[in-house]
C-alpha cells in the first residue's frame, strides 16, 4: 500500500476494512467470540479497535510466517466446543448470510470451506477434488503444476473447522512450500486423511471474497461495494440518474419517491424522508431531512435536521447543531451553525447565522452576519417572529430582534431591537464636493 497505515485500516465505504470483516463476523447469529490477530502495525489496530468499542479479543504475530502461523496465535483463545471460523481484514466485503450458510457445514463436525470460480484464478490456490467430486486438497499457485493450475476453482481463504481439530493439525503443519511458510490451507489434507468431511459453499456475489493488496484494488472493490449499494437503493425505489457517481460512506435510508442527482457523497448516518431531491455534488453527512425538502446543488449538510418541504442551496452549508422547521428557505451561500430557524423563514443570500435562534416567517437580507464570538465565548442571537432583517446588517450577540420588528439596511445592532419598530444605525447620508485624485505624470 506504500502507507503509514496498515492496510487493513484503509477505508472502504468509508469504514476501515477491518471494520467491515468484523461487522459481518460480529452479526452472525447465535453464541461467539471475536479474536484479531494483529500483525503489521499492531498498535494502531488496537487503537481501532479499542475507539471501536466491540468486543474482540486480539493476539500479536510478532514474526509473520504464513497463515497458519498466524492462526497457531490464537488457539488459547479459541474454545473447543465452537467451531472456529477464519476472517481476513484484507477481504472486507464477505456478508453475513455468506459467512452463516459456511458455518452450517460445520454444525456436524465437518469442516466447511469456502470456494469460488473465476474464468482467471491466476494467484489464487486451487481446489483440488477426486474423481468423485469432494475437496482433497488445495494447493496454492506457487506450488502447483500446469495441471493444477488449469483448475478454476479457488480458495477464498476463509474456512470453518471444529477447534479441537484445528488446533491438534495447526500443530502437524510444516513449512514445505516455495514459501517456507505454515499454510493454513494443510489443514484441508489433513481432514481429508482423517476422514473429517470437507464441505464447501461459494458466495451470493464475487466481490465478497475479493482481496485488498494494493490501491489499485482497494479503489477497484470500492467501485464494485458502491454500485451494490446503488443497485440495493434502485430495488427499493430509490432513483439514481447516475448509480455510478454515487458515494455511501455510512448507511443511508430513503423512502418513496426520493431523487438523487450525480456525484452526491453520504456519509454517518442520514436518512431522506419521501419526496426529497438531492441535487447533484452534495456533501450530506449524519443528517435528517423530512419529506419534500430540496437541497440544491453543491450544499453541504453536517450532523444537522432539515425540515420539510426546506429549500436548501445552492452552495449552501448548514453546520452541526442547526434545525430548521417546515418550509425554509436557506439560499446560495448561507451559512447556518448551531441555529434554530422556525417555519416559512428564509435567509436567500450571503449570511451567515450562528448560535442563533429564529422564529416564524423571518427574512434575513443578503449580507447579514450574526457576530456570535468575541474571540473567547460564544453568545446567542434571538430573533422573533415575523422580523424583517434588511440587507448588510450585522448582529453583535448577545441581542435580541423584537417581534414584529425591522432592521435597516446596514444596521449594526448593539443593543436588543424593540418589537414592532423599526431600527436603523447607519449615519445619515452626505454628499460632499469632492475631487478624485488623478496619476501624476511621470
């Protein structure tokens, strides 16, 4: 990966890789215990891990010596009377129901394996299987002859084996490969020489057991993990003018009827009641936004509620902390932070409010800021119902807007603007006789 990072915390969905294999592991059902074995970079896994706040266990593999050595590390956390099935965090997209059919194959005692066709196996290890079609052995590519390596079924790597069993053949495995290494994969002869059934079961989709070595294929899985998710919103009525320009880094929920346009980022946790539009380049992260709303092109929205039937943008952001009601009108270049903004109130044009809270039927003019910090604290704005604030005008908080009230064009309002009147700061204007200086010759 040519990274500081360790490979298996680089995102996909925006959540590390690791993450997802331990997502699907974690929501498989009945009695378990998750084990990490850490290797490179151990100490920012276990970070994650501990930010993470699950329940995994983690054991380090201080020398790398194959899959089977890393296995070996983690038998004195594994219990004998469950099976053991074996996850990688470089392949991130393995789904739960995948991971739940693999370990019916080994409520019997059997050992179940999971395998898959590709039309070019090329690196993978191979399944190979005796004239009456069960599973052998599996020999990797760098040990396997023309022969073998003409076979197009592959191992995925992920397996599940009774533990008792698992930990007597992790402890017969030999290192008498190209590699020099202990292959997990020895185990497969092993079962098979003492006559322990080795079943196998293949995913629903191909890019579930899909591995991650460089970038090129981190961005290639990211790509395949995306139009699944785009195709999962087009099944449930979502429309999408383009599935391929589309980014999830969390989960989103819709409901009826809603519209997204291209190139639109969703991260956290958002959710898009019926109706809503999406215009396209939006940036929306851990929001809500109620039915009909429209949120216009190239607006971004962080951790915030937006109400419906809003229009929002374009070029509009709405920060963490702001609620807006029904029928809001936030225009090209507003910003709003912390704020409460009541129903059929509009800020149209270039303002910004901060730490605010604003009533119903409320006209912000173009230009108008609210002054919230004093360079130490934060103070709140208060501004009641149907205000009309005139364009250019700047609020220096703490202050209170009256009901009713008007504010001039190019107030600077210090003090709290009584309800019902009009309140104005600007001097009055002048026009004196005066010569605009000229360029001196040179």
């Amino acid at each position: 990966m040519y990274s500081a990072l360790p490979k298996v915390l680089h995102p996909i969905a925006g959540k590390p890789m690791l993450g997802h294999a331990m997502a699907s592991a974690e929501a498989i059902s009945g009695q378990h215990q998750v084990v990490v074995v850490i290797g490179h970079g151990g100490e920012s896994v276990q970070e994650y891990l501990a930010k993470s706040g699950g329940s995994a266990k983690t054991v380090v593999q201080k020398e790398q010596k194959g899959t089977g050595h890393a296995v070996l590390q983690a038998v004195d956390l594994l219990t004998d009377d469950l099976p053991t099935l074996i996850l990688y965090g470089d392949v991130p997209l393995i789904q739960t129901q995948t991971l739940e059919r693999l370990c019916l194959l080994a409520s019997n005692g059997g050992l179940g394996l999971l395998t898959q066709k590709m039309t070019n196996p090329t690196g993978y290890g191979r399944i190979v299987r005796n004239q009456d079609g069960c599973v052998e052995s599996i020999i990797e590519e760098k040990d396997a002859s023309a022969e073998i390596k003409a076979i197009t079924e592959i191992n995925t790597g992920l397996m599940v084996v009774p533990t008792a069993n698992l930990k007597k053949w992790l402890k017969n495995l030999k290192p008498n490969n190209a590699q020099g290494e202990y292959y997990l994969t020895d185990i497969i002869s092993l079962a098979v020489f003492e006559g322990v059934p080795v079943m196998t079961s293949s995913p629903d989709a191909s890019w579930e057991t899909v591995g991650v070595n460089n970038r090129a294929q981190l961005a290639e899985l990211e790509r395949a993990w995306q139009l699944e998710l785009a195709n999962r919103l087009l099944d449930a009525g979502v429309t999408l003018i383009d599935p391929s320009r589309l980014d999830i880094r969390g989960k989103l929920v819709c409901g009826q009827d809603v519209k997204i346009d291209v190139g639109c980022i969703f991260e956290g946790q958002v959710h898009l009641a019926d109706g809503v539009t999406i215009g396209p380049y939006c940036v929306i992260r851990d929001a809500e936004i109620e039915a009909g709303a429209v949120i216009n092109a190239y607006t971004h929205i962080d951790q915030a509620k937006v109400g419906g039937r809003n229009i929002i943008g374009p070029y509009a952001r709405l920060r963490p902390g702001t609620e807006l009601a029904d029928d809001v009108h936030i225009g090209n270049f507003v910003e709003v932070k912390n704020s409460q903004i009541g129903p059929n109130s509009k800020a149209n044009h270039l303002a910004y409010i901060g730490d605010a809270e604003i009533g119903a039927r409320v006209n912000v003019g173009a230009g108008t800021i609210t002054c919230n910090y004093d360079g130490v604290n934060k103070h709140k704005t208060i501004i009641e119902d149907d205000v009309f604030i005139g364009s250019d005008s700047q609020l220096i908080a703490p202050v209170t807007v009256g009901k009713g009230a008007t504010l001039g064009a190019g107030t600077t309002l210090t003090k709290d603007a009584p309800a019902g009147q009009l309140t104005i700061t600007r001097v009055k204007q002048a026009s004196l006789n005066w010569q605009r200086p000229t360029k001196k010759p040179k």
